[in-house]
C-alpha cells in the first residue's frame, strides 16, 4: 500500500465520505445461469483475475441518490404515470398499489408487469383486465422526468469513464432496472452517454424477462460481454439486494454510499456498507479514479483496512 493510499484509508475512518475496502474471493461461474456458483479462494501461486469489466447501474449510482432525482420519479412520476395511464383514481390508491410491488423487485418495469398479470390494476371501463406495456413506462418517463432539474453534467464522471475504456482498456457496460429510453436520457443528461457502446448498455428491457436481482439478469450481461470467470468484472450498484446478487455469482462489488443519512427513513433496500458482499464502498462513481486507481492497471488488488 502506498503512503497515500495509507493516508486515504485512515482519513476514511474519520470522514462521512468513506472508502472500506474488504478481501474479494475469486470465484468461478459453472453456469451463466447458476445462481450460486462455486467458489475457490485464490492460492498463492495462482494469479488474481485481471478485471475486463465495469458494469454500471445506473439510477442513484452513476449520480448520487441525494440529488432527490430518484424519490421524484418513483414518486411524482410513476404515481401521475399511474393515475394518467393505469386507470388509478388517484395518487393514494397508485402509492399504495405501488409500494408493495416496488419493494419486491426494486424495478417499476418489473413491477407493473408482475402486477398487471396478477390482475391487481384496475380494469378497463368495459370491464376487461388491464394489461401494461414496459414501452408505455419508457416513453412516460423519458418525457415527463425533469432531468436537467436534478441531474447535472459529470464532466469529472465523463473523464473517469473515458480514461477507464480507452486507457485502461476495460469494456463499460450497464446494467440498469429502469427502461431503455430513460436509462439513454439519463446518461446523456449526465454527459456519459458516449462512453457506453449501444449493445453494451442492458436496460430492464433489455434484461426481461428477468430483472436485478436475479441471476440471469446478470448472467445476460456477463454473456454478452465474454466473461466465463466474474471475478474478472466489478459490479458498481447502490442497492443492497443486487450487491449481494453479484457477489454470489462472483462478481467484484463497489457500494455506491455519498450519504449513510440519505437512506435513513426506512428506505427500501438501503445501503449496509458493512455487509459482507460490499467489497468496495464509494462516495459517488466518479471518485473512481482516485479511490480505485487499481483498475488501471486491470486488477483488483485493494488493500485490506484492518
Ligand atoms: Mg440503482
């Protein structure tokens, strides 16, 4: 470990914005599509993986979740989107049918698909049952989102990711639950749109029928881009559930954490930086290249805090 990295390590004890890194087993994927794949610890004489692969969430992970742009779409949004399109009388009777659901599987997308098909919208006015389309959702929100309203240009993001692809030379993918649309105005919101290859980036629509935190969610994504051992790629995530989904298939996991407070009013599937499937944890993805210099050099080799 370097005296700076020495340093930054013992600053993170003290301040909010910390970094915890913790030992990562190297593991191997029988299956893509096994859920809980066999594990080995490495040897001394075996060499660690080389990391080929970031895999970006996107939502409250490549922007931090205190800009307040995630509780206006899961709130403002999805509830009008509700009341105007799944025939909800109003914004009461949209939160409580979609509290429950959202808790569940953590993606709207998924959510009202699970729930039209179990009848719980309300029907049709000639009576009939109501069906939801994930494309009706994407268009919904990529045009009733505020994003410049809460969501900022990243040219330090957009510098980290840059170098990351094209001086490191890893491959930068997403994997995200929201739909295509949104997931593409967000990154273009943020100025990073550039840095992912259109067959690189797996929205929910691109992951149904499965959605994270389900191993074949990831399993897709693993596929598409070559990689047989998932220690060989990082997973960055801000939710819980999905950290833990990685890191039982193998994956290398960063928590993404700007503000422990931000989740303290009960919010679902909140961040535990001291769970044992958080390998990483950062205060936002764009303190990648300071607090991750180690992917530079495409290993995975952080020191273990005492
Ligand atoms: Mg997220």
């Amino acid at each position: 470990m370097t005296s700076r990295q020495v340093r930054m390590l013992h600053r993170s004890c003290l301040a909010p914005r910390t970094l915890t890194w913790r030992s990562a087993p190297a593991a191997v994927l029988s299956s893509p599509t096994t859920p809980h794949a066999p594990r080995f610890t490495s040897s001394s004489t075996q060499e660690p993986p080389k990391i080929k692969a970031l895999i970006f969430d996107v939502d409250d992970c490549l922007y931090p979740v205190t800009n307040n742009f995630t509780n206006h779409r899961l709130h403002e949004v999805v509830i009008k989107f509700m009341v105007d399109e799944l025939g909800l009388p109003d914004a009461e009777s949209a939160q409580e049918l979609r509290a429950p659901y959202f808790k569940h599987y953590h993606s709207m997308y998924k959510a009202l698909s699970v729930a039209a098909s179990e009848g719980a919208l309300p029907p049709l006015p000639d009576g009939t049952a109501r069906s939801f389309t994930g494309e009706k959702l994407s268009a919904y929100y990529a045009t009733h989102c505020r994003f410049a309203d809460f969501i900022a240009r990243d040219d330090g993001l957009l510098a980290a990711l840059t170098s990351l692809k094209e001086d490191a030379g890893l491959r930068l993918l997403i994997c995200s639950n929201g739909p295509r649309a949104y997931c593409l105005r967000v990154l273009e919101t943020l100025g990073v749109r550039r840095c992912f290859a259109d067959v690189d980036i797996f929205a929910v629509d691109d992951l149904a029928p499965a959605c994270k935190p389900e191993a074949a969610a990831f399993a897709k994504v693993l596929r598409h881009a070559g990689i047989t051992n998932p220690a060989e790629a990082v997973m960055f995530e801000d939710s819980m559930k999905n950290v833990r989904a990685a890191k039982a298939l193998g994956l290398r996991t960063v928590l993404l954490l700007p503000d422990p407070d931000a989740y303290s009013n009960g919010q679902a599937d909140a961040p535990d930086p001291s769970d044992g499937a958080v390998d990483v944890v950062l205060p936002e993805a764009r303190d990648v290249r300071e607090l991750l210099p180690c992917l530079w050099k495409g290993t995975w080799d952080p020191p273990v805090r005492k």
